[in-house]
C-alpha cells in the first residue's frame, strides 16, 4: 500500500509528542523560576493594621486580659492631596505584675510566644533589639521590611513601699528634663523605680518611644517645651519665641504635643527670651487650660512672667526651686539635693531640676532612698501645681 508523503510515521509522531511534552515542560518550569524571582508585593497600610490587631489579641489572650496595649502609628510624610500611609506600628505591652506586686515572668513569656505564633503564620521574622532592665524590645519585619515594633514592659518595682498609713510630711518633686535624644539616657533613667517626673523634648528621634514607655513604667511625663533663648547658640529648631502670629504659636504647640503622648503638664526648656515676654506667655496658657496641662516654670531667667501669666489664664502652675546639676560634678549634684531636701522641710514642699547625665543619676540613686528614710514624701510636679 502507497504511502502518503506528507503523513508522519508512527515514530515520528511519538518523537514530536516528546519533544512537544518536553518544551512544555521545560516552559512551566521558567514560568515558575520567573515567579520565585518576582519580589513580593510590599505589604499595604491595611494589611499591616491587620496584623497588629492579631499581635494586640495574642497579647490580651496570652495574659487573660491584663496587659494593657497600647498603639503607635509611624507614618510615611504626607504627600499633597494624599492620606499618609501607614509604614509600620509600635505595639508597647504593659505585662502584668503578679499579686504580691513582682514581675510575671511566665505571662510575659507567654504573651511573646503568641506573637511569635502569629509572626510565625504570616511568615515573618523577628529581630531583636537592645532592651533594658524591665522591657524587652524586638521587631517584627516581612521581606526585610519593618511592620511592627514591639515593647514588652515590666514596670520594676519600686524600690521602698510606702506604708498604709502616710502622715503628711515634707514633699518633694524630681523633674529630669531632656529626654529624647538618647535611648540609653532613658534605659538609665528608667532603672530608679522611684516617684520621678519625666520631661520629653518634642520631635526628636526618641521622644514618644520615652514617653510611652515612662508612662508605662509608672512615671509621670511632660511636655518639654523649646522657647527661645537670650543665647543666640541655643536657638532649637522648632520653639516659640517672641513676635509668633498666636496660630503660630497654637500650631506649633499642637505639632510638640502630639511627639510626646501621655504628656500631663509643660515645663520650658531653655526660654530665658520666651517666658518673659508676656505676650507669648498670654497665647501660650490658654492652650494649655484647653488640654488641662499643668505648667512648671523652671525659671531660666528672673525676668519670667510665666507662672503669673499661668495663674491669671487658671492654668495649675508651680516652680522650679533647686536645679541639681549646673555643675556636672557628683559632690556639687549632691550639695543641690541636700538644698533641695532643706528646702521641703522649710516651706512644706519643693521641686528640684535635674538632666539625666550619669554622675546626676548617680546621685539620685543614692540619695532618693535616703531621702525617704528620713520622712521626705516623694510626689510628681502635678502635686505640687496649685
């Protein structure tokens, strides 16, 4: 029988077959090496709001309910017309203490592996950071990428209880301004388990992490506020100074504010110009009433009429008695602590000033739990703000 020519043989046929199998294999696999190299799509502001809400729910479910979270945003700058989107949040988780008042190890190791678990769902890795006495830090990142930051605090503590019954007594104030700058400032600061107030610089790279977490811990934190100087080398970056519109002023406030959450009251930092313009002063208490924020005048300049100008808008207000460290030397820091001590027992209360260099914390270490010994009550600013 007579052949077609243009028919294919059997094995020709089988061949084609082969090698129509093998192309196509050979092109599902590049497909699919092609999407193994296909980076992955950043995660949106929604989806990361998601998943904090699981880390916030594995926190509350691990401790039955007793941590107490707390939520901070970071956002990207705001674009013209645009909503800001969301880069990454910092969780901050108040570990509960046990009934007789120590630390809850086991809750806290419990809390951390149920957010492992979740990171563990979602493919997520988990990067430590440098922690301290009483917190432990770690992120969690995806594809390289920061989505949360986390802060696990176990408030220490305090160093001597008081007992049931406190009769009144000599009281005194601890102000330790400056904070923001340095992380390892706070870390140090934060290992004084005593009744201490916390002043917070606005918009610098830490300020409302130490905020938070001094909030967390139990201390009481202030807005640090920038005004300006008689010394032209001081001039800070955003402050108020003489001569701003009053929606300047109000604005620029409102921006300081909103850096150092949990803020309670203000006290000026630098301000030997600004509280002593009387015009400032007038704009700048009424918006402190509208917040119910106390003022702490730490009287940079004997020109000041700021306390005057709090008293006059009904603004609580106090002063600055003792700065304890304009010498940074610890036999002269402890010389100002003792004035300060004299100083409570003769008019029934005083506030003291000091920055959180090491030879200040030093002193306050060593002197604070001998302070109490000898009857002297210790209160935060707002106590003292009539």
């Amino acid at each position: 029988m007579n052949r077609r020519l243009d028919a294919p043989s059997p094995l020709a046929a089988q061949s084609f077959s082969l090698r129509s199998i093998l192309f196509f294999t050979f092109a599902a696999v590049l497909f699919v090496a092609a999407g193994c190299k296909k980076k992955s799509v950043p995660l949106s502001g929604q989806s990361i709001r998601n998943i904090t809400r699981e880390f916030v729910f594995a926190a509350r479910n691990a401790s039955g309910g007793r941590a107490e979270v707390g939520l901070q945003p970071e956002y990207a700058p705001r674009q013209p017309g645009k909503q800001p989107a969301l880069l990454a949040d910092r969780i901050y988780i108040t570990v509960p203490a046990t009934k007789s008042g120590s630390p809850d190890h086991a809750t806290e190791e419990a809390i951390e592996a149920e957010m492992d678990r979740v990171a563990d769902f979602h493919r997520m890795d988990r990067v430590p950071r440098p922690g301290a006495p009483g917190v432990e830090r770690f992120d969690y990142t995806k594809d390289g990428r920061l989505t949360q930051s986390i802060q696990l605090i176990t408030p220490l503590p305090k160093a001597a209880a008081e007992p049931a019954s406190v009769p009144a007594g000599p009281r005194l104030a601890i102000v330790v301004d400056d904070l923001g700058y340095d992380r390892a400032q706070a870390d140090s600061l934060f290992r004084l388990a005593y009744t201490l107030t916390v002043s917070v610089l606005p918009h610098q790279a830490n300020s409302s992490e130490i905020a938070e977490e001094a909030h967390r811990r139990g201390y009481e934190v202030m807005l640090h506020l920038p005004m300006a100087s008689t010394a032209a080398s001081k001039d800070e970056a955003i402050e108020l100074h003489p001569g701003m519109a009053p929606p300047d002023v109000e604005k620029t406030f409102a921006a300081m504010l909103d850096t150092v959450p949990y803020a309670e009251g203000v006290n000026n930092h630098e301000g030997s110009l600004g509280t002593a313009d009387q015009k400032l002063m007038d704009e700048l208490m009424p918006l402190l009433r509208q917040h119910d924020l106390f003022f702490i005048d730490s009287r940079t300049t004997a020109a000041t009429v700021a306390e005057s100008a709090a008293q006059s808008a009904g603004v609580r207000t106090a002063r600055r008695n003792v700065f304890l460290d304009d010498e940074q030397s610890v036999p002269a820091i402890r010389k100002q602590f003792e004035l300060a001590i004299r100083d409570a027992r003769e008019k029934g209360s005083a506030l003291a000033i000091g920055h959180p260099h090491p030879e200040t914390l030093q002193v306050l270490g060593e002197m604070l739990p001998e302070a109490e010994r000898q009857g002297i009550r210790l209160v935060f600013a707002k106590d003292l703000a009539r």
